[in-house]
C-alpha cells in the first residue's frame, strides 16, 4: 500500500525538474503519465486491475479466480490514496507483449476446476463482471455491436451465458489488437518521476527519443476449447497457431466440474495517425454535448427569473421604502414607527440568537470547507490539470484539499460564534465540532459500509491500515488546523449588528402554510441546475463511464452557487415581511434542501436507471455513498444560502434608522 505521501513527493520532484531544466526545457507535459517510447522488440507488461460489475458494484481481485499468475508471482503495483479508496487493485500478470512483433501465446493450462472454483466462475459470469487490464496506462477497450450500433466498453467478460443455454462459458482467448505511433525524437526527451508521475520535455538527441508509442489497447475476447492433453505439453510463452473466434458453443469452453481451462492469447501490432496526446480521445468521447448546454440554457432562465424578483425586492420594494422613510422630518418619523408593518417590525428581533446556535455554526463551517474544496477541485479539472491516466488523483486532491481548508472551516465557524454570541467564550468546543461533524458522518457511514464489504471478501474492503492512515490524516492535518482556524477566528473583529435587540422576543404571528413547506418547495429551483449533470455524475460512478466534461461541470458549480444565493434572498425576504425574525435556520435550509431532492433522485436513479443493480448488499452500499453525497451538498449549498441571505439582512437593516 502506498503512502500518501508518496504522491506529494512525485508533486515535489516534478516542480524541483521544472526548475532545473527549465532554462533548456522547449515545454512540458502535464497531466498524466508521460509518454514512453519503445523499441521494436522491447517488452511491454500489461497489468490487471480489479474485477468490476455494474449489477453488484463490488470490485473482487483478479487472481481471486483461477487465472494464469506470472512466473516471478503476483505483485502489487504502488497505489495512491485514491486508488484504494476506489476499491482498485493493479497487479502485475502474465501477458507480455514485445514491441512492433504479431504472435499467439500460450500462458497455462489450470488444474480440474474444483466445486468451488465452478461456482465462483458461474457466480461472476451472471453477475456481468468485468476484467480491467491496463497497458501502457491505457485501459483495454472492447467493442461490441447493439442493435446496430457501435459500443464501447472498458475491460471484457469473465464469461457469457448464451440465451439458448443452460451453460456458462469462460473467455479463455483474447485478442489484443494494439495501437502505435512511430515517433521520431523531434530533439525532445522525455525526463519522467516514475512510471506514472510527471514528465519534462527537453533538448536531447533524436537517436535518443524514436520508437513507437502506444496509443490505443483493444481486446477481442474469445471461449475457445482446447484439448488439455495437447496444450499441457506446451510451457508459458510458447507459440500457439493464431485461431478464429468460434460461433459455435461445442467448440467453446464450458465451466464445470473437472473441466482444464487452457489460457491463450494474440497480439497485433496496427500503426495509427492517433498521437500521443490524443490517445485518451475515444475514451472520453462526449456524447450529448446538447444535452448539458440545454441543462445550462435551464439554468439560467430559472436565474434571470430570480434576479428579477431580488432585483424588484431591492429597487422597487426596500429602496421606496427607505427613500420614503428617509425623506420625512423626524416627528413623522416617530409616527410612522408605530404604524409600521412587514419587515420592519421585526427590527427588534432579526437578529435575536437562533435555536441550536453552535450547530448552526458548525454546519456553516464545514459548508465552507466543503465549497472551497469543490470549487478549487473542479477548476483544477477544468483545466486539465487532472488527467484519467492518473486514476485516484481526483479523490486524492480532493482529501488533500478537505484537509488543508480546515484552517477555513474554524475560522468561519468560530467568528460566527462570535459574532451570534458577542463572546469567544466556547471557540474551542466550536472548533472541534467543526473538526469532526461531517468527517464523523462520513467515517460512521464508511465503517458500516466496510463491515459489509468485508463480509462480502471485496477489494473495496478499506484495509485496517488505510483506515489508521485516514484516521491520521484526519487528527494530525484537519483537527489542528480547524483549530488554528478558530484561534484566528477570535482575534478577528466580530461582525457588529446594525440594530439593538429586544429583551423581550416579538410573537410571530400565526399563518395558514407551515413555513417548513415553502423552504422545501424552495429546494426544487437549485435542483433543476443540477439534476441533468447530476445523471452524468452518476452513470460515470455506477457504470464504469469517464466523466470528464468538467468545464461543464464547473459553469453548472456557478450557476447553482448564484440560484442558491437567490433563492435564500428570495425566502428570507418573505419570511421578514409576515414578521418572521427566526429566518436563520428557513435561510440556511432553503437553498440547503436541494440535498433532500439529489437523495431522492439518487433513489429514483437506483430504481429506474441500475435495474441491473443486483442484491440488498449492493443497494446498501449505493444508498450509503449517496447520502454521503447528499449530506456534503446540504452543507455547501445551506452555507451559501446563508451567508448571502446573512449579508441581506445586514445591508437591509442597516439602512434603517429606528431607534
């Protein structure tokens, strides 16, 4: 298992070669992998990650089934943070291609498959599991056609079950059919950090850097049976007659009792005008790039419309008001406070302490924490300064990022303590409250999920080391910094309320719709921004598709930051005019409730959109991660609400002038 720090020090190592070859550097490249040349006959390694399903969504090692393992044994590849999270697991395997050479190969030929062995065959054949195997960093893509359409999938399957048959069949042949770029040095060389770090491109000679690239890995995969008599006398590496993929079913392998599975294999070696830069295209191809311009076309109708109403409420409504007020001599002043009405009784009383006023500053605390580390992740990837080819750096940066604004969380939530208070008496209790509400949320979720993972013998299992590793992280980076965040916090000047309040509290008058249903009615507006890509986020993390449409992603972030700004303006202002005060909590939960509807879509995603999602376990463990993510927006798009709706309150009735 591979530190975290680990990835910070390849982080460091690319910055210190920038430096020191930048003054004979023509350019680098970032992000991903850097590019690799090899010369005809060179080995290449491919490597096999985890077995993966979209009916169970839990990932299984591939040597948890009877496969060919490589001479010199199974080993791990160093995995970032990420990727364990992730549930991956990369191993090393047997199947080694050497450049630029067309060949069939034999690997191995199992031993009589045992009861077990059968049944976990059967058992992932029906379940749709896929085999993930990487080369060069590139993932394996297979094609198939559907109602005659071309499709593209990532990885093959462990086996098929024809529909006129009782059997299972295991693939047991594939095809690889390898793109490469023949390249000729240019006068650039490629000085890498390690097999998947950074890389620099500088001067050098051409001899140096010609070879052929890899840019493209496909796979064909096949059941083929063989005779176990025949292929036993063959050893691993030995060359096999190239064969077609059989259509019949007695000319395929079956899985049962007793049966010799024979393992083989056939490489081609195809030029291609794809360049190395561009070979991540027929991945992240976008499809329905119409469909989220029309999400944002939606979006910002349902923003004009609401800036229309702020714009109303603070032209026409709130500056008449004042403008009439401030125009009359003081003895009509003094008469129009006794026959005032709306927004301006609760003078005394808007900006009275809230109910569960520590909560409320916890939660606000760890929205911006929250925020900040979206908003700077999802630039960052709309730049592309975070590439595929670096599986696990988007959830890595993302920890990394949760962490470090910690600093941010304390400071927030400690002078708004201060400032609901008049007081820094308690900074500390906020603090560490701050510190552990919502990682405590997430790690009690994480906990029960792994329990079931563990049961099920998953790779997505968190292993007892990862979870002191995380717990660390946690108490040694967030909590203290949280902590110096709040202590700064206390020595920041409180924000002063415009208006005094009344020692005793105002009756809110009673009204004929709870206002608990206008705050969850508010909810649907930010919902509407978000719920087309919200589908595309969720299809890239159910069924294994890459999503990496960020500068989508990023105007639709803007959007929904500015509907939620609205909308709690919008509610808040209505709550001061039926002389409501207690509008703290209704500000933070109107934009905040767009939480309850993302948990609801999630369920109605799982009913409708993963039909195939099979067995309580797997439910569970979906339902689990999206109240995960249904909690963390609560507290981002609650924290905005309020802040914006707090800076309206402040503004409004800081131009009113009654004593």
């Amino acid at each position: 298992m591979a530190s975290p720090l680990i990835s910070t020090r390849r982080y460091w190592s690319f910055f210190i070669y920038v430096v020191l070859v930048s003054h004979a550097s023509s350019g680098f490249y970032l992000p991903g992998s850097y590019m690799h040349t090899y010369s005809t006959g060179e080995e290449i390694l491919v490597k096999v990650n985890s077995l993966t399903s979209i009916e169970t969504e839990l990932p299984f090692s591939y040597y948890s089934l009877p496969y060919c393992k490589p001479p010199g044994g199974v080993k791990k590849s160093a995995e970032n943070l990420g990727e364990l999270l992730m549930g991956d697991q990369i191993d090393n395997s047997p199947y080694r291609f050497r450049m630029n050479v067309n060949e069939s190969i034999y690997l191995c030929t199992t031993p009589p498959l045992n009861e077990h062995e059968v049944k976990l065959l059967k058992q992932r054949t029906r379940d749709l599991y896929q085999v993930n195997m990487i080369l060069d960093n590139l993932p394996a893509l297979r094609y198939a056609n559907q109602n005659g359409l071309k499709i593209q999938w990532t990885g093959f399957p462990v086996g098929y079950s024809p529909q006129n048959s009782n059997n299972d069949y295991i693939i047991n042949h594939l095809k690889f059919r390898v793109l490469i770029h023949e390249y000729e040095g240019g006068g650039i060389q490629i000085i890498g950090t390690g097999e998947e770090g950074m890389g620099v491109i500088s001067e050098t000679d051409k001899s140096k850097a010609s070879g052929f690239e890899i840019v493209g890995f496909e796979v064909v995969p096949c059941s083929v049976k063989y005779e176990p008599e025949k292929m036993t006398k063959l050893h691993m590496y030995d060359n096999t007659s190239s064969i077609s993929c059989p259509l019949e079913l007695e000319k395929s392998q079956i899985i049962r009792e007793q049966e010799r599975v024979s393992f083989t294999y056939e490489v081609e070696f195809v030029k291609s005008d794809i360049r190395w830069p561009s070979r991540w295209d027929a991945y992240l191809k976008m499809d329905g790039a119409r469909v989220h311009w029309f999400s944002i076309l939606n979006s910002l109708m349902v923003i004009f419309f609401l800036a229309g109403i702020v714009f109303v409420i603070f032209l026409r409504t709130v500056r008449r008001d004042l403008t009439k007020y401030e125009e009359l001599d003081k003895e009509a002043q003094a008469q129009m406070n006794e026959e005032l009405s709306g927004w301006k009784l609760v003078v005394g009383d808007v900006f009275r302490e809230p109910n569960h006023s520590k909560l409320l500053c916890v939660m606000i605390g760890d929205g911006v924490q929250i925020t900040g580390m979206a908003v700077v992740t999802i630039v960052f990837a709309a730049f592309g300064f975070m590439s595929p080819a670096s599986r696990g750096m988007l959830l890595t940066g993302m920890i990394l990022l949760y962490l470090f604004l910690g600093i941010a969380a304390g400071y927030v939530s400690v002078r708004a303590w201060r400032t609901i208070k008049g007081t820094s008496e308690g900074w500390r209790s906020v603090s560490w409250s701050t510190a552990c509400f919502f990682p405590g949320i997430v790690f009690v979720i994480l906990t029960v999920l792994n329990f079931i993972l563990w049961g099920s013998k998953s790779t997505g299992a968190l292993p007892i080391s990862l979870y002191f590793v995380l717990i660390s992280l946690w108490f040694c980076i967030s909590v203290p910094l949280t902590l110096l965040g709040g202590y700064l916090g206390t020595r920041a000047e409180p924000i002063s309320y415009p208006v005094r309040t009344n020692q005793i509290p105002r009756e809110i008058p009673a009204r004929k719709y709870p206002s608990w249903l206008l705050v969850l009615g508010a909810g649907t507006l930010p919902f509407g921004t978000l719920f087309i890509e919200l589908f595309f986020i969720l299809s890239s993390i159910w069924l294994g598709r890459f999503y990496y449409v960020f500068g989508f992603l990023l105007i639709v972030l803007l959007l929904l930051v500015t509907v939620c700004a609205e909308v709690s303006v919008v509610l808040t202002y209505m709550h001061l005019c039926v002389e409501d005060w207690m509008w703290w909590w209704k500000a933070f939960y109107a934009s905040g409730s767009v939480a309850l509807y993302v948990f609801l879509y999630s369920i109605n995603y799982l009913i409708f959109d993963l039909q195939s999602l099979s067995g309580p376990v797997s439910a569970i463990l979906y339902l689990g991660y999206s109240l995960i993510m249904s909690v963390a927006i609560m507290l981002s798009t609650g924290t905005i609400g309020f802040l914006t709706s707090f800076c309206f309150v402040h503004y409004l009735f800081a131009s009113v002038k009654i004593d």
